[in-house]
C-alpha cells in the first residue's frame, strides 16, 4: 500500500496508538491503529504533554487527534492554533 501524500506518521509505539476526539489522554477513545500504520496529518497543536512530548497531530481524513510521542512524522505538518476537533468535509 502506498504511503499517504506528505505530511503523514507511522505509528511507532509497540502496542499502537490511541485515536482521541481531542488532544489529551482526558478525551474520549475514537479508535486505535496498530504499530506501522501510516496515517495522512493535517495539523499539529501543542497540548497535553506525553513523556516530554507536548504535540499531538490531527488526522487528515478523520476528525481526531494522536500523541506526536507515539508518532514519527515525515514532511512538515502545519501548526495549528486551534484545538477544536477537525469538521467533517461536506
């Protein structure tokens, strides 16, 4: 499978990454992705603080948020002021 177009990450953490409606371990659980998936990025913000690492990156095709800790990203990912959950194309 093709990677997705840049910026995109690849789940690093051993046991996956949770999916969160909003970037803190506080929110809800929106889905899991297992190590090695590739996922597209749309944005990043600077939150909730995980092992030293306080970005958390918003996913391009679907409205929720993943620790930057558990993520290594390839290409620039645009920083975004806004915290909101992303709004669903349409």
């Amino acid at each position: 499978m093709p990677s997705p177009q840049q910026p995109f990450g690849t789940v690093v953490s051993s046991i996956g990454v949770n999916l969160r409606k909003y970037p803190s371990t506080d929110s809800a659980i929106a889905g899991t992705l297992a190590h090695g998936t590739e996922i597209g990025l749309k944005s990043k913000v600077h939150a909730q603080d995980i092992d030293g690492n306080s970005i958390w990156y918003l996913l391009r095709d679907k409205p929720v948020w993943v620790a930057a800790r558990h993520v290594d990203n390839t290409g620039q990912v645009p920083l975004s002021k806004d915290v909101e959950p992303a709004q669903p194309a349409g």
